[in-house]
C-alpha cells in the first residue's frame, strides 16, 4: 500500500510540479486514515461478537452467574426488537441459527433481563427460551445456587409466561438430582397441584408430606358428591386411614404395602406394556404408574363407603380392567385385606353436617326414606316429638323435589296414633307441594287415612280448610284450624236408648244409607274437593282447583313435539319426585284413580316420545318402571 502511493506521489509532481508536493501529501494521508477506519470495521463485522457463539471452535456459552455482557460507551441503545420467525427452540445452540442482528439484541436482552429490566418481546418468544436454556446451561456448569436460578426462572415465566411450565419442568428435574426433593416437590404443587388432593387438603386436615404426597398421585374424577368438600375430607380420611391399616397388615405378615404393591404393579405393568420379564430403570415409572392407579382404586373403595354410610344409593365402578390372573392376584393380595379392614374404620366416619345433608337430600331424591325409616321404628309414643323430627327432615330436604312425600308419609304413619298431627303434617304436605315446580295445584289425588274423620261434618271442616290454604297459602292459620276439628260442635244430648233402637228397627234401611258416610264433595267458587272411600282404612282425595281469568297458563316441562296430554304430565311428575324410578304398584293405583290400565298409560307415553327418542321413554325394571336420565333430559323444553 506505501509503495503504491509513493508511486502515485511522484507521477503527480511530473505531471504538475514540485509546488503541489504538499497538497498531495495532506490529500493521502486523509485517504489512507479513511481506508485504516473502513479496514477495522469490515474485520470487526467479519469476527464474532463478543457474545455470539461459534461451536466449530469449541466457544463455550457465558455462564449466567458470573457473566456481565460487555458494552461499548458508544453503544447506541436498542429499542425495536428483531423479529424472528417462531419456532421451537430445544437448546441454547439455536442461538447459531439466529442473524447477528439478532444474536446483537439477544445479549442486549439477557443483559436487561439480569439488571431487572423486562423487554416486551413482541411475541418474539424465542428470545425468551433462548434465554432459558443459557440460564440452565449457567447453573449446569457450576451447580452451586440453585436458588439463584430457581428467582430467575421464576421471574422469567412471570414476565414470558410460555416458558413457565417448561422451566418448572426443568428445575424440577435439577432439584430432584441434587437431592432437593422438598423444594422439587414444593415447584410440582406450585405449577400442576392447585388441584392435587395433597396441596387442597394439606392444611385443611394438617397432612404430613408423606400423606401430601400420596394424596398428590391419587386420579380421581370429581362427582356430585365428592365434590361436596365434606365429603371428600372423609374420603381422604376414610383412605389415609385404610393405608396406614393396610401397612400394619402387611407388616405383621413380614411384608409391606409397597412391597405388595410393586410387585402385583410390574406383573401388570409387564401384561400391559409388554417390554422384557427384567425389569430395569427404563420401565421403572410404568410400574409407579401402575402403582399409582391401585392407589385410585383404593381412594374409589373409600368413596363408596363413604357414599353407603351417607345413603348415597349410587356408586362408583370400583372393579380393575385386569386380566383374570391378574385381578385374582389383585383381589388375594389387595382386595381381601380392604374388606376386612374398612367395616370398622367406617365407624369414624363424621355424620355429615347440615349443609351436607341438605346437598345430599338434593343429589339423591330418596334419601329421605333411610331416615324416615329410623323415625318410624324409633317411634316413642309421643306424637309432639314425632312431628318436630319430621318437620326437622323437611328442612333438610328444603332443596328435594320430593320433599312434599316426607310429609305425605309421615302424616299416613301417624294418623294411626294421632289425628291432629296427621292432618297438620298434611298441610305441612300440601304447603310444600304447592311449591314444587311439578304440582301445579290442578289435580291432586292422595290417599289419607280414613280414621282421621268419624263423620262427615269432620271432613266438610277439612276440606273448607284446605280450600281456604290453597287460596291463602298460610300455613300457620290452617294449621291452627286443623286443630279445631275435632272440637266439640254441641252440647252432648242423653237419648233414651230403648227409642233409638225401636228406630232402628223401623227405619233400618235408612240407618245403612246413613253409615255410607266420608262419600263428600265440596265445593266453592274456588276450589272442588271430592273425597271417596278407597277401603276400611283409607279414602281419596282429589283437590281441584277452578280455572280463572287471572290463572297463569300452564306451561309443559317438556318440549311442545311431543303430544303429551295431562294424564302423561301427571305421571311423569312422579317420575321426576321420584328420582325416575317409580313401583309398578302406585302406578297401578295411579291409573285406576284415572279409570285407566298401567300398561295402557305407560304404553301411550313411550308412543308420544318414540318419533323424538326413536326408544321406549319409560322401561320395566322387576317392580319397577324406570326412565333413562338420558332420554328424560331429551324430552325437557330447554
């Protein structure tokens, strides 16, 4: 380059003269300091940047703890951020595939990011995984605080949140291998058990974190009934207790539960995965997987005792998809100790409270009859008491459709021992029908017992106070009338019996006619009552209640294709009060109140429904007529 320009220096003075010497010197010597400058920037650009990797020559990536990324006092400041088309970024070696633009704004990124200082990415994500794995590859190489970057993970999935989940996984992974079990456990709750048995009951039960994370594994599918929070606190009760007994079994046999576990485990494992008869680490989390459901299935095991101790009819499927050899095995090793050990640890289960109860009366619409039944068979004598229990259950069953039958029931049972509490839990009946969605007030036809009444001005007295109720819906009033029927009317009058049955004697055909007595109808601008004796110990009444300008329509519940008449609605309606399962027998009682056959009713209804449905509505379960939820839900107007 020098002999070039001395060259050059002495053709010019030929050319112009000696007298120009100067001015070329100045000229080229600018020259020459332009080409210096431009030389130093193209070989700077050819070089790598300080913080750009080159894996061809063994560059190894700047450890996050330790390094502060060079800048240059005339760094201008970056500020929009390059794009870079997302893909997915699986190590920090993908940084060599980035432009050195990009490189150039990653270390300005990762820089910002260590000084606390968060750069909106702009969807740009790759950054922030690149940033990831350079964290991770920093605590690799060191491997001495990993404190420090669990804080910068964490606050790299709080400001990118789409790195969260892959950075927990990660450090999971690296808490797990230097021995952090605690702190891994504590980041696997923090990310996936929001929703684990183990982190939900934790403080609610004071849980050790051995039970914390046995519960943490359990699989469970959330129900009606396990997810009443009572409930389920018994169940996990119910199951922590049934594993500390079944450990004290296997421990007095010279063995342990998960002993017994992992090998009925790995037999399954081995017939459901099919890898090789020994087993090594490779195949080690199949059998924990295994491991795990056998604890599901025990958790479901304590879900059903709970749910019997309840009376909660329905039941979960507690039966393993095993094969024969294997569920043999099951059943011998693990089956058979469960048996013998729930019956007594079912006695410790707490009765559940009064906000339970309400729910679980709501859930099963019969449940009522279990506790009714203790009501009757407990039965002291005392009516007063009887009908506080009763009016007790009713309030349990506030949210029950059926809860006028509890009343219904109580009142047939003890009308045998008391008329005026019969005839008040009547009105308790009828108070709770008339405001239930299904009744509807239009026809009414219940049985009650004919020993409430001696004579007909007793039931005409009735009958005007139901009348009146229905109009005034104050429970209070008529029940304060109730128990004034069977007040004296009169004076008694002294006849001369030898008169009387000279009478009778003469008028003997007049006397039958009389006895044919409790055969009424009353009616007034409201309502028609007819009441009919149905045997010796019962008789029929059937309130019905004139329709007026001001009556609201009456809208079916059910949707206006399928041609239901009345009678349908009406048995339908005692399908649904009775959780869709109704005894043959009432509806045989039913039908003959009508002056119809059951099978005629039954079969009218499943041909309303068959175009809609394309089966029969209503099927023939033994003594019973059921109906499908499925099919009952088709048929309800949305």
């Amino acid at each position: 380059m020098v002999w070039i320009l001395i060259i050059l220096i002495f053709v010019l003075v030929f050319l112009l003269g000696w007298w120009a010497v100067p001015l070329i010197i100045i000229i080229f010597i600018i020259l020459i300091c332009l080409a210096a400058s431009q030389e130093s920037k193209t070989k700077s650009e050819n070089q790598p940047d300080s913080h750009s990797i080159n894996t061809s020559q063994g560059y190894d990536a700047p450890s996050v703890i330790d390094i502060t990324p060079a800048k240059s006092p005339n760094e201008s400041p970056i500020v929009e951020v390059p794009y870079w088309a997302h893909q997915y970024v699986y190590s920090y070696s993908e940084i060599n595939r980035a432009t050195h633009k990009q490189q150039r704004f990653y270390f300005h990124f990762k820089n910002r990011f260590l000084n606390g200082e968060y750069i909106d990415l702009n969807e740009n994500t790759n950054y922030a995984f690149i940033l990831l794995f350079d964290l991770l590859n920093g605590y690799d190489r060191q491997q001495t605080n990993i404190a420090e970057l669990e804080n910068h993970l964490k606050l790299l999935g709080q400001h990118y949140p789409k790195t969260k989940s892959y950075a927990n996984s990660f450090l999971i992974k690296r808490m797990e291998n230097a021995g952090n079990n605690e702190g891994a456990e504590r980041i696997r709750e923090e990310e996936y058990g929001y929703w684990k048995l183990g982190v939900i009951y934790r403080n609610k039960l004071n849980l050790t974190s051995n039970q914390v994370k046995l519960l943490n594994h359990i699989s469970y599918s959330s129900n009606n009934f396990n997810t009443i929070d009572f409930c389920m606190k018994e169940i996990v009760k119910l199951y922590l207790s049934l594993v500390g007994e079944l450990q004290n079994k296997y421990i007095q046999e010279g063995t342990t539960l998960d002993a017994e576990l992992e090998s009925i485990a790995s037999l399954i494992a081995k017939q459901k995965y099919n890898y090789p008869k020994n087993l090594d680490t490779k195949n080690k989390y199949l059998v924990d997987g295994v491991i795990y459901e056998i604890h599901s299935n025990i958790f479901k095991y304590c879900e059903n005792a709970v749910r019997e101790f309840y009376g909660h009819k329905r039941k979960i499927n507690i039966d393993p998809d095993y094969r024969a050899k294997t569920k043999e095995l099951y059943e011998t090793k693990i089956y058979s100790k469960i048996t013998e050990s729930l019956p007594d640890l079912v006695l410790k289960i707490t009765p559940p409270d009064e906000e339970t109860e309400i729910e679980l009366n709501s859930q099963n619409t019969t449940r009522w009859k279990m506790q009714f039944k203790i009501l009757t068979e407990n039965y002291t004598g005392n009516p007063k008491e009887f009908v506080a229990a009763v009016i007790a259950l009713g309030k349990l069953n506030k949210n029950n459709p059926s809860v006028e039958l509890v009343f219904f029931e109580a009142s047939k049972f003890i009308a045998k021992y008391d008329r005026i509490s019969a005839l008040s839990l009547y009105m308790h009946y009828l108070f709770y029908d008339l405001q239930s969605s299904t009744f509807d007030n239009r026809q009414l036809t219940k049985t009650i017992q004919k020993s409430l009444f001696k004579n007909n001005e007793q039931l005409r007295d009735f009958e005007i106070i139901v009348s009146e109720f229905l109009q005034s819906k104050d429970l209070k009033k008529a029940l304060q009338n109730v128990s004034g029927i069977y007040a004296p009317k009169r004076k008694k009058i002294q006849l001369n019996t030898d008169s009387v049955r000279k009478v009778r004697q003469q008028h003997s055909g007049t006397v039958e006619l009389l006895n044919e007595y409790l055969q009424d109808e009353y009616e007034d601008e409201n309502n028609t009552i007819n009441t009919r004796e149905i045997n010796n110990d019962e008789i029929e009444m059937e309130i019905i209640q004139k329709t007026t300008l001001n009556d609201p329509p009456r809208i079916s519940p059910y949707i206006p294709a399928i041609p239901f008449v009345p009678v349908h609605i009406s048995i339908l309606t005692l399908f649904a009060k009775n959780n869709l399962s109704v005894s043959q027998n009432e509806i045989e009682i039913f039908a003959k109140s009508k002056g119809l056959f059951k099978n005629q009713i039954i079969e009218s209804i499943n041909e309303a429904c068959y175009e809609q449905l394309d089966d029969n509505l209503i099927e023939d379960d033994d003594e019973y007529y059921i109906i499908n939820p499925d099919y009952y839900q088709t048929i309800l107007a949305k």
